[in-house]
C-alpha cells in the first residue's frame, strides 16, 4: 500500500490485488457496503460524479484506473491514451481522501500475456461498437470481470455515455450471477455539450469546440425522429456529415436500448437511443441520446 498525501489529507493507493484484498477485509463490517467507480483514468467531472454517488450511497468507494490492453483494437489509440495517474490522484484526493485507489499494473491483472475471454453477451456485443471495434467487448468484459472479482463491490457506477457497455455490462453479471449491483448513471458534458470523455484531452481547442456538433446532432435526431422512420432520419445524419469536412461519420444508428437491434419499425412499447461514433483527426468520439 502506498498513503498519497496532498493539502494534509492522506489517501490509500494499492498497486497489487493481494495488499488491496487484505485491506480491504480488514474494514469490511457485516452490514457496510463497497462502490466501486472502475476507469481509465484522465479523470473528469463525470468520473468524480460517478464517485460522488458511491461515496453518498456507500461506507467505502473503491475507484481503479488501469488502462485495459485487452479492450483496445487500435494500437495507436492504446498508445495516445492519456495517461495522468499524479494528476488523477490529486482530483480524488481533492474530491474525498476516503477513496480508496487501486491502479494495478499490466502484470497484476493478467499473468502472462494481457488475453481476453469470449463472452455471449445474447448479441449485445455485435453491434455499433462491437462491429466496429472487434474483440472490444470481450476485453471490457475480461476486465470488468476480473476487477469485479478482486474488489467484490456491492455497487458498481457505469457512465451512460458508454451505453452499450452499461447493457453488456448488465448482461455480464446477469449470466456469470456474481452479486453485484449495476448502477448506469447519466453523462455528464462540457459547457458545449460535448459528453465528457478522457478522449477529448487529445482535442485541440478549436476541436473540442467544434465537436459541439454531436450532441446537436443528437438533439436533430431525437426532433427528426418524432415525425420520420429511423432509416430517413439515419440517411438525413449521414448527408448531413457528407457535407463536413472535419468530421467522419462511423456510424448513426437509432436502436431498441434493451436490446440494441437497430429500429426498423417504430414500436411504441420500446425505448429508443440514437448512437454515433466520429472521428476528428483521428480521434473517435461517441455520444448517445435517448428518443422517447
Ligand atoms: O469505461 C471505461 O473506462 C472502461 O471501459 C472500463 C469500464 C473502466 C473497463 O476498462
């Protein structure tokens, strides 16, 4: 264990399961209940809003930064993934000392070689992000996994942003039955209304303005879709995006939340959500919003 101390406030750092398992036997009571905030770090005010929920709801908050090997199928992005552990400490240590912090290494978490398992997430997992980023939720689900074995929460806080991986998140723990409750909570976004992401501290200024764009889309979307089928609003986005020289357009696909199939009929018992994905100078951006 390692004891962070800034401003006279000390907080607890453990870099190994078997030191962060002990400790947190040792302050485990009958009835008290672990949060857990799992990240990537290059914390924003939406991850500290995700632990300010679990610090209300529960005596102790476990909150990990590990950037996942397994979850990227982009190198580069695997690379350029920002990575800022003194200045993440600060922010937590600022928000609450209590917070207990695990930031393992690569060997810590896998022995050997970082290699994902195969998980049926019932189809959730081929879809928008799953086809676009192969094997993606397979490494989410490996490491969501193991972190949800080594700090056993009782409550676990998602971010909405990452939509799909709060539902195979879900499902995850639905079909493996481990005791663990998931807790989705809603996105937190910039003056702009661009979603809070650790992505957008690779955007330039200029860039984080002008992805203003998205959530705005968005917005059209959800207008659009009161009145217009699914695939002519799609098609409408898509044009729309042909147009902009700055931004690429992955994909916009307005699905069924519970099961991510995408809308090709209105149904108006199911609850719709509108996904896009889009990169700006090589830097991929998503966003979602939900319709009805
Ligand atoms: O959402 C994230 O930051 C990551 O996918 C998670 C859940 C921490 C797993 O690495």
């Amino acid at each position: 264990m390692f004891a962070f101390n800034f401003n006279n406030t000390t907080m607890h750092i453990f870099y190994g399961k078997a030191a962060l398992r002990d400790y947190l036997k040792s302050i485990k009571t009958s009835n008290s209940t672990i949060g857990f905030v799992p990240t990537m770090g290059a914390l924003h005010q939406g991850h500290l809003a995700l632990m300010q929920k679990s610090l209300l709801e529960n005596e102790n908050t476990v909150v990990s930064i590990f950037v996942n090997p397994t979850q990227f199928n982009n190198p580069e992005d695997l690379a350029k993934y920002p990575r800022t552990l003194q200045e993440d400490v600060k922010k937590l240590t600022a928000l609450s000392p209590e917070i207990i912090l695990y930031a393992p290494t690569v060997a810590d978490i896998y022995d050997g070689q970082p290699l994902s398992q195969s998980f049926d997430f019932d189809g959730l997992e081929n879809q928008m992000e799953g086809e676009f980023r192969p094997g993606h939720f397979n490494g989410v689900g490996t490491i969501v996994k193991r972190l949800f074995e080594i700090v056993e929460p009782t409550n676990a806080y998602f971010g909405e942003k990452d939509f799909q991986q709060l539902q195979i998140v879900k499902k995850m723990v639905a079909k493996t039955n481990l005791n663990v409750n998931i807790i989705g909570c809603p996105i937190f976004r910039e003056s702009n209304n661009l979603a809070m992401s650790s992505r957008n501290e690779r955007l330039s200024a200029p860039e984080r303005e002008e992805a203003a764009i998205i959530y705005k889309t968005l917005t059209i979307a959800k207008e659009k879709f009161e009145t217009n089928s699914a695939k002519s609003v799609a098609k409408w986005i898509q044009k729309s995006f042909e147009k902009n020289t700055h931004f690429t357009l992955e994909y916009f696909v307005i699905a069924d939340e519970a099961t991510l199939l995408p809308c090709v009929r209105k149904n108006k018992n199911k609850k719709y959500r509108a996904f896009i994905a889009v990169f700006i100078n090589n830097i991929r951006l998503i966003d979602t919003i939900s319709l009805n």
